[in-house]
C-alpha cells in the first residue's frame, strides 16, 4: 500500500510539473500569435518543444491570401529539419486547434503530443479519432490536450475579428469560431 501511494505521488507530482511546463510554452506560443496580431494575421502562434528546448516557432501570416502559411505548418518543418528521428518525443503548442491540414502534417511528422488553447468550431481537427483516419495512423497517434491558456488565447481572436481588415473575417458574425470568441460567456 505504501508503495502504491508513493506511486500515485510521483504520477501526480509529474502531472502538475507537466502542467506548469505546458502553461510557460503555451505563453511563448501567445506571444507569437500576438505578434501575428500586430500584422493583422490570425492570431496562432506555434512553437515545438524537445527535451525541454523551443526547437521550432511559427506564427501566421498571409491570412487571407495563403491557406497554407499556418502557424504550425512553420514551427513543425523547423523541429523537424532540426530533429525529424525524435519527433515521437516533441510536443507542439498551438494557440488554436489545429486545422486539418495541420493535423495532417502533424500525424505524418509522428509528434508525440499536441497542446492547443483555443478549440475551432469551424475548422478545427483535432477531434478526429484514429478510426476515422487511413490504417497508416492508427498506431502513433498524438495525445491531445485541449484548453490550455483557452481565455488568453480567445482574448487575441477576439481583438482580431473587432478589428481585422480581412474582408473573410470581418464579415462573418456567423461562423462558429467568430462566435466562440464574440459571445460573452
Ligand atoms: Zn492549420
């Protein structure tokens, strides 16, 4: 019994170390999304983590002229080009859910762990499960964890869809992410 309990200790006392890890590189991926607000680009930021290192940033641009300049597409080919044999052990931070071309690229790299703030309604992926997904992902698929940081995060979309010049965005009071983030709640 003795032991059992110094056990769960240690689990515990991992787990609350694991989070306050997540919420410090969650901050780093804020600050990047922030400085894409600056731009008037989607507020997502990105970074990679490995053995405690930031070994890939990104941040989004060319909102509305590049669907595929995400943040996280940037910070993942950086940690891989860095370390693609190690990627089982990498961690993305992500400042919303990722899309699913993202996702995509995020299985193909076989990182081990995703953490996003915000959850997309309109264009997230994250909640895909491994059977709805070809064979070839069943095996390594990423641990997902959700909601960290989610109201710094919202705070940043918000600003964004208030005052984005982006014809897309300003325009669409009815899309389910500009509501997730326009509505009080
Ligand atoms: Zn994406």
């Amino acid at each position: 019994m003795f032991w059992l309990n110094h056990i769960m200790r240690i689990v515990s006392m991992r787990r609350k170390h694991m989070h306050f890890q997540d919420i410090t590189y969650m901050q780093h991926a804020l600050q990047e999304a922030r400085r894409a607000l600056q731009e008037d680009e989607l507020p997502v930021g990105a970074i990679v983590v490995l053995n405690g290192a930031v070994c890939g940033v990104g941040r989004r641009s060319h909102t509305g002229h590049s669907r595929f300049d995400h943040a996280e597409m940037i910070a993942l080919r950086i940690a891989l080009e860095t370390d693609y044999k190690n990627a089982h052990d990498m961690t993305l931070y992500t400042t919303l859910e990722p899309c699913i071309m993202c996702f995509g690229a995020i299985l193909n790299s076989r990182i081990g762990r995703i953490v996003y703030a915000l959850e997309d309604p309109y264009g997230g992926a994250a909640s895909l499960k491994p059977h709805h997904l070809p064979v070839r992902h069943h095996a390594q698929f990423p641990v997902i964890e959700r909601g960290v940081l989610r109201e710094n995060a919202r705070a940043l979309f918000q600003i964004f869809f208030q005052t984005t010049k982006h014809k897309f965005w300003n325009n669409h009071s009815e899309n389910p992410l500009v509501r997730t983030c326009l509505t009080d709640r």
